[in-house]
C-alpha cells in the first residue's frame, strides 16, 4: 500500500473528511509552488475546524426543539410598526443572555410572537448557547408527568439547565394551582441565572385568569420582570397579512 493511500485511510479513520475531500488540490498547490507546506497544512485544519463548527451549530439548533426554523430576515417590521426594529434586532446580539435577562412578548393570536422569539433562539443556538423551546402547555404536561413518575426534580433541572429557554403561548389554556406551583418552582431556578424567553396574549394583570393561585401568579411575575425586556406587539395577525393587502390593492384599483 503506498503512502498517499496510507494516508488517505488514516485521515478517513480520523474522520477528518474536508483534510481527504481537498487533499489533492492542495498537494497540487504545493507542488506548483503556489503554496508552502506548512500554508497548506494550515488552510486544510482551517476547512476541517469549519465544518466540526458548521456541524455543532447545525446540531444545536436541532436540539432546540423549534417549531419552524425563522430569523429576523423572515420578520416584515412594516407590518407591525409598533416594533422598535433596531431594539428587536439587537436582541439577536444576546446582550441579554449575559446579563441574564428574560424577554417578554405581549400581543394578540399572530402578531409575530413566536417568530421573533424563534428568531432570537435561533440566533442563541448557532452561538452553542444551550437553547430549548417548548408551547407552556406541553411544558406543564411534562412536569405533570415527571411529577406522577416521582422525576419532578429531575425534569425541573433538565428545563433549568439551558442558556436560553423560550415558553411559547402561555394564556391559552387555564393553569391548575399545581401546575401553577410547578411552572413557578421552574422559574424560580432559573431566576437571575439563565434567560428565559415568554409569549404570551394576556396582559400580566390578567395572568390571575390564567393561574389558578393569584399568589404564586405574583411570584412568577415578580421573578420574570424583575431583570426583562418587554416589547408588546399591539399589531395585525400576520394570517390577515395576504388579505389586507388584497383590499387595499382593490381600493387602489377602484
């Protein structure tokens, strides 16, 4: 067996597949004289650490459990121009998971909640900072089982381990008094360690409605504003978008 094979075994059994992908242009470069060896050897680790990264984001973001895959480029801020784009935008920095702030997202059944706090995750994850998202109904229902397994504490430190963990449509559904104390216990882990996302459609002082203990509803709140970032959406449904624009084009035509 000769060397060049030798060698292209052990960078197959190494799994260093972009070193064998572009290995022989690059024995090519060397031997024009174009590059030196130690410059080849250099730009070839180069494309290999690329990929290992390429790789790692990719699977952090699946991870995440998002529902869709959006970004900020997705969002159309003309259509909810009650949005400070460059405040939203920013978000997409994750200033706010260094100081450990939680962001809130108030508004109305389709106005882009869940989008932007998609976005915002998306964004997280392909940074490698842990990231999970999950609908607050299916959040508690875990919990609920956890609880019944004798796991609650075990489930409480899965979803208080993460960077970043977004709770999407609380308000929806009616909140139990016990789960009302689960979903408390969770944020109260998480509170001044770890950033957590929420949308909700109900204003926080209708959150009692929703809770089924008006106590632990201002502990909960007490802990998700005290460090936060509020934006409330007070726009159109983006569902309505298409026919908005369908009328208004008819208006224009008559």
């Amino acid at each position: 067996m000769s060397t060049y094979t030798t060698l292209l075994n052990n960078l197959e059994e190494l799994k260093l597949f972009q070193i064998k992908e572009n290995l022989d242009t690059y024995i090519d470069f060397i031997n024009a004289g174009d590059k030196t060896v130690v410059d080849a050897l250099n730009e070839l680790i180069k494309l290999e650490i690329e990929l290992k990264n390429e790789r790692a984001t990719n699977a952090c973001v699946k991870v995440a459990n998002f529902p869709f895959i959006k970004t900020f480029e997705d969002f159309d801020f003309s259509f909810q121009p009650s949005l400070n784009k460059d405040k939203i935008m920013d978000l997409g920095n994750l200033r706010f998971l260094e100081k450990k702030e939680n962001v809130l997202f108030l508004g109305n059944s389709g106005v882009g909640k869940t989008h932007l706090s998609v976005a915002i995750g998306v964004a997280a994850a392909k940074k490698r900072k842990s990231t999970y998202f999950i609908n607050c109904h299916d959040l508690l229902l875990n919990l609920k089982k956890a609880q019944l397994e004798n796991r609650l504490e075990t489930r409480l430190k899965h979803y208080a381990k993460y960077r970043l963990l977004i709770i999407d449509e609380i308000g929806f559904l009616p909140i139990s008094k016990e789960e009302s104390n689960m979903f408390f216990q969770l944020i109260n882990r998480r509170y001044e360690k770890s950033s957590t996302i929420i949308t909700t459609n109900k204003e926080f002082s209708k959150w009692s409605e929703v809770f089924g203990d008006a106590t632990i509803v201002n502990a909960i709140l007490d802990r998700l504003l005290h460090r936060s970032i509020v934006e409330k959406i007070t726009g159109r449904s983006y569902r309505t978008k298409d026919k908005v624009i369908a009328q208004m084009n008819d208006r224009q035509k008559c």
